[in-house]
C-alpha cells in the first residue's frame, strides 16, 4: 500500500485496540487514545524507511535519505545472508528486514525502552518523529505542498502539547503499566502495532510480504505472506482508495466511540 492508506490503517487500529482496552477493562484516557492513534498513523509508515521513496525516507531531509540508505545496505546484506535456497535473488533491500515482526517488535521495544529511562526529552522525540510522519501520512496532499519545515513545527509544538495533556494526572502517562517508574512504558504499543498493520497491508499486494522472517517456510526464508493471489490488488489502485481508505475510517470511527464508551 501507500502512505496514505498505510497511516490511516494504523490510526485505525490504535482506535480499534483502544475499543479492545475498554472491554478488557483498561480504557484509555482520550490522550493516550489520541496519541497512540497518531504515533500508530506514524510508526505503519516506518517500515518503508528501506525505500528512497517512501513518504519516510523523504520526511527529515539529508537525515532520514541518510539513514535509508543504511537501512537498505542493511536489509539487503541480511537478506543475502539468511536467505534458503527457494528464496529468489534480487538486489536492495525493499520489503525484507523492516517488514517483519521480529523487526516491529524490536523498534517498540527499543521505544519503550527509550521513553521510560529517557525522561521528557525521549518522549517529546519519539512524539515529533511519529507526528511529522502522522502529519504527511495522514495530510498527504496538503503536506506535500507545503514546505518540510511547517510540518516540522507542527510535529514540533503538538508534540510539546500532546506530551503536556499526557503528564497531567490520569491524563495518560501511567495507563496499562502501572508500576512505578512504567510511565510511557505503553509507548512501545503503537509503533509495534503500526508496523505489524503496515506489513499486513503489504501483504495484500502482489508481491506478498515476508512477514514470517526468520522463520522458515518450506525451502523459503523469506516467505511472501499474503491472500491467494486473485485477492491481491496493486499499491495505489482504486481498491485500497476507494474500498480500503474509506473502510479504514469508519472502522476507526467506531473503534473510537466504543474506545470512549459511546457505543
Ligand atoms: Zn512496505
């Protein structure tokens, strides 16, 4: 998929497990459900930080193209390295290590870990990278037209609120892990979930993703998951915008009335 539906799944499914939360009798305070929605909408873009084009690789300027191009070399040394002999051949690194659950749970345990022993700073970080993100994700053709440094602000002064509303008293700092010194632990949450949706959302594509990794199957390392192949449908084609983005908010929409208790 592409950015736009990418992010919209992610805030999508943040809403949906904050509906989850509330049944299983952790309901989220607004903030968290706000945040998380947008740090999810961020983090499903993240994966695509091993493709010079992906809306991620272009969000930072010379940093995030620098970085890309680590993660590509990367990606693709690994997928050299691992791969069996019924995975194919292929140059770069696209759709390989950053697409797989081992890589999402990673990135949210590192962010987890960055935001409880980080303190304020780490928070308010791992917030402006998510909402820069959320922002072009989610706002595509009108952050397009504007510059990268507007969007920066923006990301900038809503993270400093956001942090603000979550550091009030039962605004949201503490919620799901309760112990002390726990707060921000849930952090983690969104930026797994929103890649494992991205990597989904992949894996209704033709090429499949190998979500799997490193677990073998068959004689493949690096098996492309995905429905049988007439349910596939092409990145950016008139099913993901018109059934898939419009389904992807009403889904959210409900997610977050039953998340609030409306519902
Ligand atoms: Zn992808």
């Amino acid at each position: 998929m592409m950015g736009p539906a990418h992010s919209l799944s992610g805030a999508a499914a943040w809403l949906g497990a904050g509906a989850v939360a509330a049944g299983l009798g952790h309901p989220m305070p607004w903030p968290v459900l706000v945040v998380g929605a947008l740090v999810c909408a961020g983090a499903a873009l993240a994966p695509d930080l091993d493709h010079k084009a992906a809306t991620i690789s272009r969000a930072f300027g010379p940093f995030s193209r620098g970085l890309c191009e680590v993660v590509d070399k990367l990606s693709s040394a690994v997928y050299q390295a691992t791969r069996k002999p019924g995975d194919k051949r292929r140059t770069g690194g696209h759709r390989t290590l950053t697409h797989t659950w081992l890589w999402a749970v990673l990135i949210g345990g590192g962010t987890s870990l960055l935001a409880t022993t980080g303190g304020r700073w780490a928070v308010l970080a791992v917030l402006f990278v998510h909402l820069v993100l959320a922002v072009e994700g989610l706002l595509w053709r009108a952050a397009r037209v504007s510059s990268d440094v507007l969007v920066w602000l923006l990301g900038a002064t809503s993270a400093w609120i956001l942090a603000g509303l979550l550091d009030e008293p039962g605004g949201g700092a503490g919620w799901l892990f309760t112990g002390p010194g726990q707060e921000y632990l849930w952090l983690g949450l969104p930026v797994v979930l929103g890649a494992l949706v991205h990597d989904i959302g992949d894996a209704l594509t033709v090429s499949g993703c190998p979500v799997l990794w490193p677990i073998p199957v068959g004689n493949k390392r690096w098996y492309p998951v995905g429905p049988p192949r007439g349910m596939r449908f092409r990145a950016g084609s008139w099913v993901e915008l018109k059934v898939l983005m419009p389904a992807f908010m009403l889904l959210g929409g409900v997610g977050a009335a039953a998340a609030l208790n409306f519902i």
